[in-house]
C-alpha cells in the first residue's frame, strides 16, 4: 500500500485523538470558569485572574520545554502514564480552600502535567501518520482539541449559571481519569530513536538550547506565539465582554460557533496544504483573523458575535493546525518530538502570558478597543509570516529519515 492510500484512522489515533479531546476539554472548561472563581470566590482582581487563567498555559510551556528533551529516556508509554496521573491528582487539587497564591501554585503544576502528556500525544501522532498525508492527519487530529474547544467553553458557561463551582471541578475530575484510562488501552508504535551523530550535528551553531528546542521549527512556532496572544483576549476575557455588551446568552454559544467553523474547513485546508503548499491557507487566514478581531470590537448583536465566533475558527484555527504541519515537517524524524515540543511551547506561552498582558492593559482600555488592537496585531502577524517563512515557503521539504 503507498504512502497515500495509508489509513489514518487507526486504533491508536483514535485514541490518542481522544485522550486529547478530553484533556483539550478540561482546559477549555477551566480557563473559562477559573477567571470568574478566581474573582467571585477569591476577590482576584481582573489582573490577577488573567494570571490565574494564564499561569497553568505557562506550566504547559515549562511541561513541554523539559520534556521534549526526558521523552527518548524515560520512554513513551511511561511519560505518558506519569503525565496523565499527574494531571488527575492535580484535577482533585481544586477541591481545597484556598487563597490566590495557592491557586497560582495549582494552576501551574496542573499545566505542566498537561504539557508532559500532550507533548508525548503529538509526537506519537506526527511520527505514525503517512508523510504524504502529514497535514491531512494533524488535521483529522486537531479537530479532537477544536470539538474540546467548542464543547469546554460551552458547558463552562452553562455550568456557571446553572451549578456550583464544585460540581465543575468534580466534572473535570472525572474526564481526567477517563485520560488515564484510554491510554492504558494505547500500544506506542516503534518511535524513532535519535541517533548520535544527528544529535550532536544538530547541537552545533545553536547550543545548550538544541537540546530542548528543534531550530527549523522556531521561525514558524515565534509566528504561532504572536497570533496566540492576539487570540488569548478572546479566550479569556470574551465572557466579561458579553455581559458588558449584554450579550451572555450568545456567547454561551461563541465557541461552539468557532468550532464548527474549524470542523467544516479542517478536512478541505488540510488537503490543499498537501497538495498546495501552506500560503494558500496562511495568508487568507490571517486576513480572516483579524477581520473577526475588527468586528468583535464592533458587536452589538447576537449575529455579529457567532460571526466573529465563526471567521476566528476558518482564520486562527487553520492557523494553528497549518503552523503544527509546518513545525513537523521542517525536521528530521529523530527531532520530531522536539519539533512539535517547540511549536507548542510557543502557542503555550502566548495563550499563558497573553491574558495577563492583556489584563494589565485592560486598565487602560476598554474591551472593544482590545480587540480592535489584536485585530491589528493580527496583521502585523501576516507579515511577521512572510518575513519568516512564507517567502522562502517552496523551498521548505520534508526532511524525513528513511
């Protein structure tokens, strides 16, 4: 069978795409509810609670930074098992009464086991998809984190006005032992082993950092933080915009909106990228982005918010999985791990630091003139992508070992 008519939906990426969808999930269910716990429950300023719904992103980085280089040597299947029991025991950790600074503690391990086992999720992906159908897969895949997307943020709001804060913790609790449990059913694939001539060729001219970074997948992963954070406003503060605007209703559904949105482009973007190259999809999709960023500054109604919800879905959310393509295709086999590590400590770092850039500069602005400067940053991005890598795009191959 030729590489292209390879199967893709495997016993293994069926579950492993589920274990993220659940983690993927979780995220979403708390980043949206922590903001206004952190406020109603622990009188948190709006500062302050960004950095709550921030700090356990940053613990993803850090996560994700150590264990890109600890994968080859303590193994898949045991990085994985220790990354999930981690995160369940962290689950549980929201139960205690606590003050800011211990939340901030909590938020930030949890992240980081999050890191630790969705960094072991992708690169098991990226190295058993067919390369010829390497974008159409990460595609297929990422679509487990955009239905987590859209079903966390959705039940968030639900949850809040119709139970306790308890009962949502004891919800993610339980979708965090069902990730431990489906990956006991996982068999890890033979993963390429780096070899030690490649290793130390690849440690020359970029140093102590080669060992935690992949350097070809920087330029698009730096491209990938940027237009987080732009996002990051959305993620975490589109809640305190819809009842400033009184629209709480609608945005219940925003991020359901988003979602199928990225649900209907993915499987189409995901071929043309194999079949076109990534321009084709990078620069319409920022356009997009920022066009939905203008109009969300601009809302009044219920129609203009799901649109917005739906024109970040075609333009950040291809952005994303296209940016993940390119980060695992701009490397060698035996440095994939490394590759999607570096993409997402990027993407984590922009979505755990945005919102507390953008609560501090909340201070000065209104929520409407927020996104109508992301809109702009968004635009800045466009070019930041032709600079590092849309112009030389046709020459970037996949370098991949037989």
């Amino acid at each position: 069978m030729s590489s292209a008519q390879a199967p893709l939906w495997t016993r293994n990426f069926i579950l492993v795409g589920l274990i993220n969808f659940q983690l993927v999930l979780i995220f979403y269910l708390l980043v949206i509810v922590i903001v206004g716990y952190a406020v109603a429950e622990l009188n948190a300023s709006i500062a302050e609670a960004g950095l709550i719904s921030g700090l356990f992103i940053v613990g993803t980085l850090f996560g994700r930074l150590l264990i890109g280089k600890c994968l080859q040597r303590f193994g898949y299947r045991s990085t994985l098992l220790f990354g999930l029991a981690g995160f369940l025991l962290l689950s549980l950790g929201y139960f205690i009464e606590m003050g800011v600074t211990a939340l901030l503690g909590i938020r930030f391990i949890h992240g980081f086991m999050m890191g630790v086992a969705s960094t072991v999720l992708g690169t098991v992906i990226a190295q058993t998809l067919p390369p010829t159908r390497r974008g159409e897969g990460i595609g297929y895949y990422s679509m487990s984190s955009t239905l987590g997307t859209a079903i966390g943020p959705f039940v968030a709001i639900w949850m809040m006005l119709h139970t306790s804060y308890q009962t949502i913790f004891s919800l993610s609790s339980v979708l965090a032992l069902g990730c431990l449990v489906v990956a006991c059913f996982i068999r890890m694939p033979n993963l390429a082993q780096p070899k030690p001539a490649a290793t130390a060729t690849a440690g020359k001219g970029f140093g102590f950092w080669t060992q935690y970074l992949e350097k070809n997948a920087l330029p698009i992963s730096l491209i990938m933080l940027f237009a987080s954070i732009c996002y990051s406003g959305v993620l975490s503060f589109i809640n305190f915009y819809a009842k400033e605007i009184d629209l709480v209703e609608a945005a219940s559904l925003f991020f359901l909106m988003y979602a199928i949105a990225i649900l209907f482009s993915r499987p189409f973007t995901g071929r043309l990228m194999d079949r076109k190259g990534e321009n084709i999809i990078m620069y319409p999709a920022f356009i997009v982005m920022a066009i939905a960023l203008f109009l969300l500054s601009q809302a009044h109604n219920s129609s203009m918010l799901l649109l917005c919800a739906g024109l970040l879905g075609l333009g950040y959310g291809n952005i994303q999985s296209v940016c993940q393509t390119i980060a695992v295709k701009s490397t060698s086999l035996e440095r994939m791990g490394l590759a999607t590590s570096t993409y997402f400590i990027c993407l984590d770092a922009g979505l755990g630091f945005g919102p507390y850039l953008i609560g501090i500069a909340l201070k000065s602005v209104s929520y409407a003139q927020m996104y109508f400067y992301s809109a702009i940053a968004a635009l800045l991005c466009l070019g930041l992508y032709y600079l590092l890598h849309g112009r030389h795009a046709q020459q970037v191959q996949p370098q991949l070992s037989r």
